[in-house]
C-alpha cells in the first residue's frame, strides 16, 4: 500500500480526531469558566464548523482549474464562500481572545484561546477531509 491509499482509510478518522479535539478545547474553557460564556462566544466555533462542511461538499474532482471554461462558477462561488466564511470565523476568535485578554470582568484568556484553537483545529479537521477523502 502507498501513501495515498493509507491516507484514503485514515484520513478521515484523522480529521474526526482533530475536529474532536477542537470542540473539547471549546467545552473545556466553557465548563472551567467561572462566568457565564456570552453566545457570540459561541459562534466562531459554529461557523468555522459551517466553513469545513462548507469545503467538504465540494469534490476535488468537480473543479476546473481551466482559466477559459466559465462552466464551474457556482463551485468556485461556493468555494469562495466558505474561504470567507472560514477567515472570519477565525478573525472573529482572535478579536475575541483580544477582548478576553483585555478585560477584567468577562471571560479569562483560556476561553479566547480556547476559541482560536477550536477555529484552527476545525478548519485544519475541513482540509485533512477534503485532501483524503477526495482520492480516486
């Protein structure tokens, strides 16, 4: 077996652990908190999520890299999205790990980090998906 069919089996079980892990970093700073989390908390974590389905549903296959062919639009639209959607779950977490780590009466740092973590290992999770699970 080569590295490409290895990567086909294991990859996928590979990407659920990193995605796992991203949310347990998220419940952990969540369930340690000592003040209520606010829901915008919550929702890089959502959306980064939302990005990685986002890019799953997507097959490496189905794209055109052709500069010509106008044919694959709605996909490299859809792709488009999911990249912006991605970028600003992740922006997001960072203003909010800012804000955190400035402020006395909100949240401790750890929750901040906890969310970029949360965004980057989910996103990370999306691109193990894709790349294995895309393999013919």
């Amino acid at each position: 077996m080569d590295f490409s069919e290895l990567w086909a089996i294991f990859g996928p079980g590979v990407a659920g652990a990193v995605f796992g892990a991203g949310w347990w970093f998220w419940v952990d700073a969540v369930v340690c908190s000592s003040v209520k989390i606010s829901f915008l908390h919550y929702l890089p974590g959502i959306f980064a999520s939302l990005a990685a389905l986002m890019f799953n549903c997507v097959r490496k296959e189905d794209i055109d890299y052709s500069p010509y062919d106008e044919g694959e639009w709605r996909l490299k639209l859809w792709l488009f999205i999911a990249y912006v959607v991605s970028f600003v779950s992740l922006a997001a977490s960072v203003g909010l790990l800012i804000q955190d780590a400035l402020g006395k009466s909100g949240p401790s740092a750890w929750t901040g980090v906890a969310g970029v973590l949360q965004c980057v290992f989910v996103l990370i999770s999306g691109l193990i998906y894709w790349t294995s699970h895309s393999e013919s």
